[in-house]
C-alpha cells in the first residue's frame, strides 16, 4: 500500500533510525555518540537522493501504486513499483495468487 514509500519521502525515516532501538542497528551503534548516531543516518534526511524501488506481490493493489508512483515522480522522487510474485523457484510462467 506504499505506506513505507510514502514515510520515507516525507523524511519519517530518518527520526525513527536515529530513536530506534540499538537491536535494529549494527552492533557499534551502541557504542556511538549521538552526533555520530545522527550523522550516521543523515542520508535519511535526504530522500530525493535514493532510488526507491518497492516490491508489490499482490498485483490487485498495483493500479493504485501506479498513481502513486506517478504522484511522487512529479515531485522529483526517483521511485518505482516493482511488480512481483514470491516463489521457491524462478518462472515466467508460475501462476500469480
């Protein structure tokens, strides 16, 4: 539903790495200062930069996300909406659910 995308691009992203809990982080982040914990995750304040690519299994909500995807490449984000399908092998021909 591209809840995620859209957090990112408001620049959500970048609080919620720097309050996030030491388990989601790398283990040296424990042992960082907050203005290396901040410049570590300063990249996030700067969503235009990033190419976003988000993987959409269920090719009813795809539509939507289209329009999505068109809404935020107007506004200068490098974002697009991948269709895709999971599966324990690789197929064209795999049926989609």
């Amino acid at each position: 539903m591209a809840e995620a995308v859209g957090a990112f691009t408001k620049g959500h992203f970048f609080n919620c790495a720097v309050s996030a809990p030491p388990r989601n982080h790398r283990a040296s982040w424990i042992g960082m200062s907050r203005r290396q914990r901040v410049a570590a995750m300063a990249p996030l304040r700067e969503p235009r930069s990033f190419c976003i690519r988000s993987f959409e299994a269920a090719p009813p909500l795809l539509p939507l996300l289209r329009k999505e995807e068109e809404f935020l490449r107007a506004k200068g984000f490098d974002v697009r909406f991948i269709d895709g399908a999971l599966a324990n092998r690789s197929s064209e021909d795999e049926p989609r659910y």
